[in-house]
C-alpha cells in the first residue's frame, strides 16, 4: 500500500504538516509482506514480463488460459501493481526475474 497525501492548505508545505501523513505497513520501494510467490507463479513472472499473452504462456507451459489468467491475477494482486506491466517493473526492480 502507498501512503496517500491528504487535501492541505495551498499555503503549507508537506514538512510543516508531518502529522497529517496516513502511515501504511509498507513504504514505497518495499514489497508487501504477502509477495510471497509460488513455484508455478515465478514461472509465469518472466514470461509476463517478456509481454506474452495469456495464450502465449499457456502454451509455452502447457496449461490452460484460464489458469494462467489466475497466476497473472495472483501475481499482481500479491506484488500490489495495478496491471502486467507495472507487476514487470516491480519484479524486476525487487530481483524477482
């Protein structure tokens, strides 16, 4: 999670207002504690990242779309990006591929 920035006077800055700051259990640069990946999800990570098509990747991996629908859903729900490209740069930015 991303710590959002309250609405605040125009005339204040950020350091003047440190209280107002909404604290997340993760800061930004660290993955979320639940970014634990499995076996079968870090196989599929690098093929995402080589910007395969769910079809694509079940092929290459002979299982079925829908399954690999799943582990991409999976993986960028447990990494917190918002879409396959933003889980890329987040893998390759952390060393998972």
């Amino acid at each position: 999670m991303i710590a959002r920035k309250p609405s605040f006077d125009r005339h204040r800055t950020w350091s003047e207002m440190p209280s107002l700051w909404i604290l997340t259990p993760t800061m930004p640069g660290e993955l979320p504690p639940n970014a634990r990946l499995t076996a079968r999800e870090r196989e599929v990570l690098p093929l995402v990242a080589q910007r395969m098509t769910d079809r694509e990747i079940a092929a290459a991996l002979c299982i079925s779309r829908r399954t690999v629908s799943s582990h991409v859903a999976n993986i960028i729900a447990k990494l917190g990006a918002a879409n396959r490209r933003q889980a890329a740069a987040v893998a390759l930015r952390h060393g998972l591929i």
